[in-house]
C-alpha cells in the first residue's frame, strides 16, 4: 500500500474488507508489541521494552480494533513499513489514510 504525502498515519483496522471482524481480538496489541523496537532513536534504554513505539499504536476507534501506523516507520525502517502493510493486505483488513488527531483542542504554535 502506498500513503499519499497529505497524510501522515495509515490506519488499519480490524474489520475485513468483506465486514467481518478480524480475530484473534488481541490483534492490534500483538502487531504493535512486534514492532515496539521500532521508535525514534532505537529501542534503547531502560524500559523501552515495554511500551508501544510512537509510530505503530494500537487504539480502538468507533469500537474498532484499529492499529495506527505513522508514515515516519517508512524513512526510518522501509522494511518495517513493508511488513506492517503485507500484514494488512495479507490478512484483507481496511485501511484508511488519516491524522490522528489529539483531544487537546489548544492549537499547536
């Protein structure tokens, strides 16, 4: 899958592009627990093992499973990149191109 530039996560979901939901129900947790190594600057450090990198999250959305993948995975580790999309594609979930956008409604300056 490529991302179009405008935006800046892709989001894939847990809903089969036939309507059904994907199982197992820890799919997101486990996608994103598999590409937790993969953050700014490394998987150094104490404790980096234990959280979800910033660039592959997973969320639910509308009630839907999702995992949000950053475009900044693709500069960093293309590879990376490449096998959360396959994983998408091989399992035939949506995928939407978005922004994730906070709940803080304060504009950044």
């Amino acid at each position: 899958m490529a991302a179009s530039p405008s935006s800046s996560e892709v989001f894939i979901q847990g809903i089969t592009r036939d309507g059904r939901s994907f199982r197992p129900s820890d799919w997101a947790e486990r996608l994103a627990g598999v590409m937790a190594r993969f953050r700014p600057g490394g998987a150094e450090g104490p404790g980096a093992h234990l959280g979800y990198s910033p660039w592959c999250l997973p969320t639910v959305i509308g009630g839907v499973k999702c995992v949000v993948v950053n475009r900044a995975l693709r500069e960093y580790e293309p590879m990376a990149w490449d096998f959360v999309m396959n994983f998408a594609r091989d399992n035939d979930l949506q995928t939407v191109e978005a922004c994730l956008l906070s709940d803080d409604p304060t504009p950044k300056t």
